[in-house]
C-alpha cells in the first residue's frame, strides 16, 4: 500500500510556491527588489524571471538569486515589480510594493540637548534621510493635549529651532517627514504626502528652584513656649512649594508642614523640650518632581539651620549713652535688650573704682535705666545688667557687662561781682555773683567773713551763681565774700575761688523836703503829705501838732514817703506837719527833717 501511495504522489505536479510579499525598495536611481526562496516538494527551482512597470522591464536570474537590481530607472516614477519562480513542473508568482526610484527610504530624529530639559530651555532638532539624493524636511509637533501643527514646512533645511520660553510643561512629541525634492512622496495620510517619517518624544520640566534661603523669627534661640516663625524664600521657579523639616534633640527628624505654597511655618514651642534643633527648609516648583532627594521625599533645593530653646532669656545686649565715658554728674541712660524670652525682666549692679558690686535698680520689666552719675567719684567703673524671664527662678538668665569711665573736669578760673559794688548801706540787698571757666556744670559756694568774726556758710554749693545778702541787723564794718567754684564731676572742696571785701555803713540821709496837698484845706478834706530825702534808702515818719495841743506820731518809720491825713473832725485853725527822714542803715531819732505849717479852715 505504501509504495503505491508513493508511486501516485511522485506522479503528481510539484510547481514552485513563492512566499508572500516581495519587497521593492528604492534606490538613489533605481529598485532593488528582495525575495524569500520559492519552495517546492520535488523538483529544484530552475530559476527566477523578475518583471516590473512601467517599461517593460524584465530580469532572468538563476536558482539561488533571492534579490534583483533595476538602475537608472525614471526619479519620481512608481514602479511595480513581480517575481516568477520556475520550476519543470511550472512556475509562481508574487507582486511587490510599489517603488519610487530616488525616494527616500528612512529618516532619522534626534534633539540636542536631550530630552527632558527645563522650560526656556533652546532646542535643537536634526533629522537625516537615507537613499535620497535631494533630502526635503518637513518638522511636525503635537504639544501635549493639542493637535500636530506643521512647525516647519518642507525645506532642504535639516534642523528645526525650537524656542520653549513660555510653553507649558509636559511631553511633546515631534515628527520629521523626508521627501526627496524628485518624489511625490511615497507615503501619504490626511496631513499630506512624503517618503519617509520619524518621531520622537521630548520631555519638557518646571525649571527647578535653584536657591532656597530661609529667615527665622526670634533669630536663632528662642525660650520653649515662644512662637517662632520660619520663613523661606526661592529662586529660579515660577510656581514655588515649600516643606518644613524638624530634627528634634533626640535626633529625628519629622515632617513640620508637608508642600504647600505657604513659605512660612509657625512653631509652637509649648511643650517642646529645650535643646538644639534642626529646621531643614525644602523648595521645588509645584510641575516639579524634584531634582534631589528620594522619592516621595524630593526637593530641589534646600537650606537648613540650626536652632536653640532654652529654658530662660538665652541672650541679652546692653548698651550705654554716652557710649563708654561721661564726665561725673551726667545722666548715663542704660538700655539692655534680651532675646528669646516672651517676658524680660532686668537687674543693673555697678562695680565703683575700688568699691564691692552695688545694686541700682532691681528686676523690672522695662529695658531702660537712668544712671545719676552725681557725687561719683571719677574713675573706672563696671557695670552688669542681668536679665531673665518673668516665670524664671534662676539669679539670671543671661547678662551683659562692660567697663563704663566717670571722669571730672576742674573749674580753671573764678571772678566775683556785687552790686551794689564793694559797699552798701545797713538794710541794703546785696546781689554777689559767681563766674567760674574751664567747667561744663560749675557748682557754687559762698562764704562770709563779718567784721571780728569767723567765716559762716552763707550758700552751699547749687548751680546758682547768684547769692543775695540781707544786710538787716548787719553791723557796719569791713565784711569779706569768699565764692567758691567746682564742676559737678569734681570731689574737690573747691576748683577756684574769688574773695574780696565788701563794707556796711550807715549812710545818713542829708537832705530833706516836704509837701501837702491841698494847702489850705477846708475841714472834711483828704490832704496827701510828701517827704523827700536824699540817701540810699530812706525812711519816713510823720508828726502832727494840732492847734493849741501836742505833737503826735502821725506815722510811723517806713518807706512809704506820703501820708493821708482825713482833716474830718478836725478843729479849724493853725497846724504843723514834721516830717523825719532816715537811711534804713540809720539808729538815730532821725538824720534830717522838714517842718511846716498848715491851715485847716
């Protein structure tokens, strides 16, 4: 049965069988077209005719060809091309592609510098084309969610300048068509016709911060309890993010506030342990993944600092006004100032020249101090200003202390004045005058020396220049006025002095009138009596002798030189006025008088 079976198939026919699709592919000027070996049960391939339009065009090739090779073909033209295969027991055959001779046949993309880059960034996209002669380029981009958009019409030009200021971030994809300046394109879609394509992706990014710097408030250290804020600040992003790192003082770190656009953080320190902390600040833009760190913890730029809470006032300034010296008696304002604490309270202690730390002014809250340099003595003091906070029990939280000079400047020179000059009359006001030089606050002093006596301390030291002596009940004599001058700052008894003599006497009145007004008068009538004496300060005293009768004081010594007489109840008829005159510094009845008659009728 089996040789029968195989005698039967021997005498059937076993033509050639060619595989599916040939292929044509153009060349600079012509087709060169590929195939697979025909197949066959029996009988070998006798060989191979290749046939092709238009033209005409035909090769006979041997058993073993599997390719064919038509030159100098028409550039432009579409060629199409069928291979026979032959064998005794006949023959197959298969058409190929069409073919355009001079077409290009590949293309190439490429964009420098590489994808992804930043926003801004200048692009540069260059395509090659293979087999043809006169290469034409046509440059499409998609940008992402939009449509192609032809960015560059066919020229011979192989590069497309791409700007991307601007553009939004995300993935663009690029094509370049190549089509030769001979070809009417061997390939089409709805967008038109070429020989070849390619595409590639390009990736643009959110350009990333590139310098973060970060500010905190109170700087540095801080007491627990205090709110502190953090702020930060990026550059070189359009849309910045911020995230907050704290690293506690057992060493981890903990997420303080996750990305956001808020660049500030407020940390409330209540509760939180004193120590040494650690802020990291994080900055990248809101399109960016982040170009450092790990992910999901990514950033693109960073500061980071150290920060101190303390149980009390951490640290504390203090200054002084005058800066460094003043001379003694000037008022020295002191002003502290403590940092990291919600509630300072200060304490001021002075160190004098040789002396033990003195207390001037206990805890209080405000940071200003008035310091009376007054009755200092000249030299180098110290003072120290301690502060802490209102709920601390410490001695001090913290303090600031310096060297402050007191020094003294002398009077170098003394004149003194009276008036009236060198001598007055007993009863009289003597006005004595200092002028000290050489001093910025000269102080006064005067002393007085009476005639057989010992000196007395008429005025202490004050900055009146001015000493005004009532000589009343003085005695006369020779007196002597020593003043004396020293500046504020000075510890002296005196810097310089001024004395000289001054004289007490009595100074008699040596000339005397008197008047009435209206003379004669008629009973009833008010009449004005007048004295006049000649002498530094006379007093008068009036006398009146009535008709028939006896003097009698009218009035007494004073220094009102007039009196009124109310003639009512008066009799009528002859009277006499006498007017005494003195000089204040006078103990005599009287140095002088003027008598004169009157008539009331």
């Amino acid at each position: 049965y089996m040789a029968t079976a195989q005698a039967d198939a021997n005498a059937l026919s076993s033509p050639p069988h060619l595989m599916p699709d040939p292929v044509a592919t153009n060349t600079s000027n012509g087709v060169t077209v590929t195939w697979q070996a025909a197949r066959t049960c029996r009988k070998p391939i006798t060989g191979y005719t290749v046939t092709g339009q238009p033209g005409n065009l035909s090769q006979t090739l041997p058993a073993t060809a599997t390719s064919a090779t038509f030159s100098n073909l028409q550039l432009g033209t579409t060629y199409t091309f069928t291979v026979i295969a032959q064998n005794p027991d006949g023959q197959d055959s298969q058409a190929t592609n069409s073919a355009i001779p001079g077409a290009c046949t590949a293309a190439t993309l490429t964009a420098a510098p590489a994808s992804p880059q930043t926003s801004g960034t200048a692009i540069q996209l260059s395509a090659t084309a293979a087999t043809c002669a006169n290469p034409r380029y046509q440059f499409w981009m998609l940008p992402p969610g939009g449509v192609w958009t032809d960015v560059q019409p066919y020229s011979t030009s192989p590069t497309y300048s791409w700007s991307t200021t601007g553009l939004a971030y995300g993935t663009y994809s690029f094509g370049v068509w190549v089509q030769d300046s001979s070809s009417p394109g061997a390939n089409s879609d709805s967008a038109g016709r070429f020989d070849a394509r390619f595409g590639i992706d390009y990736k643009l990014t959110a350009p990333p911060c590139t310098s973060t710097t970060t500010s905190v408030t109170p700087a540095s250290v801080a007491m627990r309890g205090t709110a502190v804020t953090v702020t930060a600040n990026t550059s070189g992003c359009a849309n910045p993010q911020y995230e907050f790192w704290l690293l506690s003082p057992s060493g981890v770190w903990s997420l303080a506030q996750p990305y956001s656009a808020n660049a500030s953080f407020r940390w409330s320190t209540a509760g939180s342990p004193a120590g040494a902390y650690r802020f990291s600040v994080w900055a990248r833009d809101a399109a960016s993944a982040g170009t450092g760190g790990t992910s999901p913890n990514t950033y693109d730029s960073f500061n980071a600092f150290p920060y101190t809470l303390t149980a009390g006032c951490p640290s504390m300034t203090a200054s002084a006004s005058p800066a460094s010296s003043a001379t003694v008696g000037t008022q020295v304002t002191l002003t502290a100032s403590a940092s990291g604490c919600p509630n300072p309270r200060y304490e001021i202690w002075l160190l004098p020249p040789g002396g033990t730390w003195q207390l001037l002014q206990p805890y209080v809250p405000g940071g200003t101090f008035a310091w009376n340099t007054a009755g200092r003595l000249g030299g180098s003091y110290r003072l120290s200003i301690w502060a802490r906070d209102a709920s601390s029990s410490a001695s001090y939280d913290a303090f600031s202390a310096f060297q402050y000079d007191l020094t003294t400047t002398t009077c170098t020179a003394m004149s003194a004045t009276s008036s009236p000059s060198g001598s007055a009359g007993v009863n009289s006001m003597v006005t004595v005058t200092g002028a000290a030089t050489g001093c910025p606050n000269p102080q006064y002093e005067f002393w007085l020396l009476p005639p057989g006596g010992t000196w007395a301390l008429a005025q202490g030291y004050s900055s009146s220049a001015m000493f005004t002596w009532n000589t009343a009940g003085k005695a006369v004599g020779s007196y002597r006025f020593s003043v004396w001058a020293r500046d504020a700052s000075s510890a002296a008894s005196y810097d310089a002095f001024s004395a000289f003599q001054y004289s007490l006497s009595v100074i008699p009145c040596t000339g005397m009138s008197a008047t009435a007004t209206p003379s004669p008068a008629s009973a009833g009538t008010i009449v004005k009596v007048t004295g006049t004496a000649t002498c530094p300060n006379p007093q008068y005293e009036f006398w009146l002798l009535p008709p028939g009768g006896t003097w009698r004081l009218a009035q007494g010594y004073s220094s009102n030189a007039s009196f009124t007489w109310d003639t009512t109840g008066g009799p009528a008829g002859s009277w006499r006025f006498s007017v005494w005159a003195r000089d204040g510094s006078s103990s005599a009845s009287y140095d002088s008088f003027s008598a004169f008659p009157f008539t009331v009728t």
